[in-house]
C-alpha cells in the first residue's frame, strides 16, 4: 500500500508529530491533476489494491468528497485507509461509509486535542458505531511518546465501543536528545507499555504495534513469559509477540509528487515520481539503499552481536535513529565501485 499526503494543513498540533517538517508549514495541498497521477503511480505495480491517505489532516482538503468518491468509483481500488484524527468525518459521512473505506482515527488525550476537538471526535466515533455500524471499519490508535503517556481516555473510548484491537506505536521523539540511544529510550518507555498491556488485558482488548515496535531484547525474559501468558488466546492476531523488529518501504506520495521511503526518514530519502518506473521500482530503490544496510549498523553496543540483527530479524526500532549510519555506509559502497 501505498500513502498519498493530499494536504500538509492539520487543525491539531501533535507534540510528537511524525510529519513535522511537513505539517502547518505551508497551506500546501494536491492539485486533483497531481492527485491522479499520484494515484496512478500508487497503483503501477499492477497488484497493488490498497491506498491511504494522508495528511496533514486528509478531511481538511478542500476537494476531499471529490477525492474520495474518485477512489470509491475507481475499480483498480479494493480498500482506502482514511489516516485522520477524526475531527471532521461527520462533515463526509456518506462517502467514509462506504465499503471500501477505512479508518485509523488517530485519538490523542483531550489535553493534547483541548476538550472541544476531544468531544467532536467521541461523537463522531459514535454517529459511525451506533448509527452506520461502521464500527469493523473502524481501528482507533494511540501514539505513545513520553515516559508517562496519558492511555485512560483511549481506554474508555475502547470500552465504551467495545473495541477489541488497538494500534499502539512508539512514536520517534522529537527530543534530539533521545535519539543517541534508541534502547535506552524504549527501556524508559517499557513500564508505562506494561502498565498499558495490562490494562488492555484486563479489557479483552487486544494490542498491535504499527510503527517503531520494541525489540525483543527490551524485555526481560520474566516479562515476555508475563504478556504470552496475558495474550494466550490471540498469539495470531497480535505482533507484540514478534521476535524480530524490521519493517520494508512504505511509499509515501507528496503534494508536489515528491515520494519518500517513510516521514522518518523524509530528509534523506526525497525522489521524484518521475524518477522511476513505476513504485514497485521505487520499493526496489529504497530496498537496495536504505534497508539493505539497515541489519549492518548499529546504533548501541548491545546490537553489534545480536543473532537477530545479524540474520536480518532486527532493524533495533525506527530507521531514523540510524539513517546517518546507513547513508555512510550506502556512499562508502558507491565510492568503491567509482574507484
């Protein structure tokens, strides 16, 4: 699947903000010209179904219904992922509930949001759960960024839909100062994961990791055996269990049709869609200078003879905390074959 950012506007101010460099910077959003050929390109593989989108905040583009009734008559478009906070999707409810449309809403705490956005949200959640039965449709995710991240009011939002799964990430810190060493910041985020788990388990709510899932060696074995034994029944329907932490290009389409690997790593991976064929060519690119080099750096003394980092199991979290490493790497490679 590929992601199309249709606009760089957001109406929410995200202390953890993945697409930083991108969002409220400018009033920048797709032309519909540019939006179809970004679609194209999304869909050149000739297997590839799926599409999401992206902002920014998608739901603020000016022409969303337009865009989104495009991809609901295009038969090459089998299922849309709708990335938003939900603060807005009452205003597109006939089109978010058809078939082929998806969500992943996004809730932050209403002390990120402030109470009224907080409000919009929950109601708007309810008019899709109680009124279109919208509710398998429907993935609420929460972004866990600080030592103490509030997770009550997603808790609550889960039981009163009754909502099974929920997507959980670690999210990249913005503090500079964290990212020296990616171990040490997951270790300083384990206990409130923990508390977090356990919660959920008590719920009969199920956890996934999306993005910048924790390596195995940041558990201990005692607390391993501890979340299999909390999650017996679900084993197949959850990855926190993985052994391995790695994750494969997602392309990320533009407003000015720039693509890039991921918002992780948008400084050091900008290309044009002109640049390649079609985006299985674009995967390949990103395959063969980013993630090829990935399992043969290391950011900690810990990973230098880890078994899973070295068969290719473990990236060690988030690309980002070691881009610079894997660019050097990736141009020392390109200087021997010059010479």
């Amino acid at each position: 699947m590929a992601n199309i950012m249709i606009n760089e506007i957001c109406n929410l101010r995200c202390p953890y903000c993945f697409a930083d460099e991108f969002v409220n910077k400018n009033p920048k959003e797709m032309s519909m010209e540019d939006f179809d050929t970004a679609l194209n390109f999304a869909l050149s593989s000739g297997y590839d179904e799926r599409i999401g989108l992206i902002g920014g905040e998608p739901t603020l583009h000016s022409h969303f219904k337009e865009i989104l009734i495009k991809l609901i008559n295009d038969n090459r478009v089998k299922n849309v992922t709708i990335f938003t906070n939900g603060v807005k999707i009452n205003e597109y409810l006939n089109e978010i509930s058809h078939p082929k449309i998806h969500l992943l809403i996004n809730c932050n705490s209403p002390e990120n949001m402030e109470t009224k956005a907080y409000e919009t949200m929950v109601a708007n959640i309810k008019e899709m759960i109680s009124n279109r039965y919208y509710k398998e449709k429907i993935t609420l995710g929460i972004n866990m960024y600080k030592p103490d991240f509030d997770y009550e009011y997603i808790l609550e939002l889960l039981k009163q839909f009754d909502l099974k799964s929920v997507r959980t990430s670690i999210s990249v810190p913005n503090d500079l100062a964290y990212l020296v060493n990616p171990l040490n910041y997951f270790s300083i985020m384990k206990p409130r994961v923990l508390e977090f788990f356990d919660k959920l388990k008590d719920a009969n709510i199920i956890p996934f990791f999306d993005c910048n899932a924790m390596p195995v060696c940041i558990w201990s074995e005692d607390e391993r055996t501890r979340i299999l034994q909390d999650f017996p029944e679900v084993k197949n329907k959850t990855n926190i269990f993985n052994t391995y932490v790695s994750c494969s290009p997602i392309i990320d389409i533009l407003p000015d049709l720039t693509i890039i690997r991921c918002f992780g790593l948008s400084e050091h991976t900008k290309k044009k869609i002109s640049d390649f064929k079609n985006i299985e060519d674009a995967r390949n690119y990103y395959a063969r200078t980013i993630d090829s080099f990935a399992c043969n750096t290391y950011h900690s003394k810990e990973c230098i003879s880890c078994y899973e980092r070295e068969n290719g199991k473990c990236n060690g979290g988030c690309l980002c905390f070691k881009i610079k490493d894997i660019k050097k790497i990736n141009n020392f490679c390109n200087s021997l074959y010059k010479e």
